[in-house]
C-alpha cells in the first residue's frame, strides 16, 4: 500500500475545490477522482472541475503534509527529490491539451 500517511488530496470538486485530509486518506477514502490499491494510484479530473488558485487546468493531486496535517510547501533548494513511477493516460480532453 502506497503510504498516504503524509498526504492531502485535493479534488475538483467545489469552490475552492475540496480537501481530502490525510485521516480520510489513511482510512481508505476512494471516489471518482482517485483511488489507491497497492502501490497503484488512480486520479481523474473532468475537463469542467473546479481549479486551484492560479492554476489553468482542474487537476486531482497530493500534497505533502507534516505529520501534524499542516501543508509542507517545497522550495526547490531545500532538497533533492525524485519521483519513480510509470504513467497511464487513459482519456484526454479533445483539445488534447492536459
């Protein structure tokens, strides 16, 4: 099971669109725009869902919390990262713009 024990998941769903807190994450939240089984993580976003502030497209995504659930926001100096993983597109929009 992929660990989830650190995250929020925001929807497109809503003005603003809606959080999903990490306790609801951690008992086995699932819906429309994203499931987790394993290791495998599933979003979807409607090309009409709800956006972020300052964002062009609506989008499902994580956010990295602290442990005690306040949002850790990244500055690209702070550390070395790296993502590992292999990426589906089922469906896009007939723009084709994603």
């Amino acid at each position: 099971m992929i660990d989830l024990s650190t995250w929020n998941l925001s929807i497109p769903v809503g003005s603003p669109p809606t959080t999903i807190q990490t306790s609801r994450l951690m008992s086995g939240f699932k819906d429309q725009y994203f499931q987790a089984e394993g290791s495998n993580v599933q979003f979807w976003t409607p090309v009409t869902g709800t956006r972020t502030e300052n964002a062009i497209y609506p989008r499902s995504e994580l956010r990295e919390t602290y442990a005690d659930g306040r949002l850790r926001n990244w500055t690209y100096p702070d550390a070395d990262n790296f993502l590992r993983a292999t990426l589906a597109v089922n469906q896009v929009p007939s723009t084709g713009k994603i």
